[in-house]
C-alpha cells in the first residue's frame, strides 16, 4: 500500500503518517505502508507519474495553492487513487464532492475520524480488488471503464485498453449494476465512477477522459436519477 501525504504544516505530516502507518499495520496485518509526505501541491503532482499512490490525504489549504486544482490533476492522472481531504475548516468540504473524494478529516480530530475512516477505507479496498471475467479474460471490475454491445460480441474498455471479446453482454449487466454501472442506454454500460459530470441539454455523460456517451432519452429520467444517488452515497 502507497499512501502520500499532502501538507505545508511539516509537523503535522509527522503526526499522519505516524498515525495512518499505526492504523493500517492493525487492519492490515503483513501489508507494508509506505507513507510519502510532500508539503507542497507542486511537488506531489511532479512525482505522481512516477509513483502512483492507492491512497493520498490532502489538504485542502496549501499555503498559496488551491488544494482543489492539485486533486483535479490527480484525478486525471489516476483515477482510481483514494482521496481524502483533510482540513480545518470543514465547510470546504462541500466544494470537493465533484472530485468524489472517499471523505474528509478535520484537523482536530484526525486520530480519531481516521479510525473511523479506516472502515470506509477497508470496503473501498475491497471493491477495488472484485474480479470480473468477461470473454475468458479477468478484469479488476473498478478499472473497467464501459462496456458495449458489439453484434454478436461485447467491446470493453478498461484503463488498459480496449478490446473485442466473445461473450454476451446481457448476462452481465445485473451483476455489473450492483458495482455501479449503469446503463446509459441500450447495450452501453458505463461505469459511474468515471463520469466526468453531466450535460442534460445534449443528453450525454461527460467522461473523464472527455469522451461523450450519449444517453437515451428514453431512459435519461432514471439515469440520471441512478448517477445522483451514485454521487450522493460515494460522497457521505
């Protein structure tokens, strides 16, 4: 497990890493947690390409950086890395749900939301480890990015790729919706995570990587529907 730390406050670091290395050897006995500790935005952004981490706890205030633009370039550049901001005002909390952040941390209380936080920590680890075979071949189903019908077989997009594979799409759309996919329309399930945000006027999901996935209007009411409450129970 690699876990980078965010903060101007030098001090503070210490006490994180002390505190997140502590808690991780009790849940996760004989997994090694590297903790990195940078004190600027710039700095963890330069090393990231170099060392992608599973986790990272930012703060939301760095000095005379944004702490939101340092999470939107982590974002795009790893978007299966777990956010969680740490701050001492909690009402900047609200603005940081578009980068679908794990949670936050109050400064004052770090040790003991950090406890509690372990248990969200935990189920999304699990979830990012959940197997999915698909035409013969094993995916991690948090990196499948979408999955389409393609005549007699299924195309699937996945961080490492694309590829066309023999196998039927319908008998995995229920298993798939369960780890939230949803279908934007007849044949296409994308993978909510990697919604970038919605444009409702032109009727398509904005991705991360820009791509556009239109949504059938026969069906926009309860896509829509279904990504909000994706958003609303992937933010609490």
């Amino acid at each position: 497990m690699k876990v980078a730390v965010c903060d101007d406050n030098r001090e503070f670091c210490e006490k994180e890493r002390t505190t997140i290395k502590d808690v991780f050897k009790q849940y996760f006995q004989g997994e090694d947690c590297q903790v990195d500790i940078y004190n600027d935005g710039q700095t963890i952004i330069s090393n990231y390409s170099d060392n992608a981490y599973d986790m990272v706890f930012l703060d939301l205030e760095l000095g005379d950086e944004n702490g939101f633009d340092i999470a939107e370039q982590i974002v795009l550049m790893n978007n299966d890395a777990i956010i969680i901001f740490v701050t001492s005002h909690e009402n900047l909390v609200y603005e940081a749900f578009r980068f679908r952040p794990l949670g936050y941390i109050v400064k004052d209380r770090f040790d003991r939301e950090f406890t509690r936080m372990m248990v969200k920590i935990v189920d999304k680890l699990i979830k990012m480890r959940q197997v999915i075979e698909l035409g013969g071949e094993k995916f991690y189903v948090d990196r499948v990015v979408s999955i389409a019908t393609q005549k007699r077989k299924i195309c699937v997009k996945s961080l490492k790729g694309e590829i066309l594979l023999a196998d039927s799409y319908s008998k995995h759309v229920a298993e798939l919706e369960k780890y939230g996919f949803v279908q934007s329309s007849k044949g296409v399930l994308i993978n909510m995570k990697y919604i970038k945000s919605i444009d409702e006027d032109n009727d398509v999901f904005v991705m991360y990587n820009n791509e556009r996935v239109p949504i059938s209007r026969r069906r926009k009411k309860d896509v829509i529907e279904e990504y909000r409450k994706f958003m609303f129970d992937n933010n609490r």
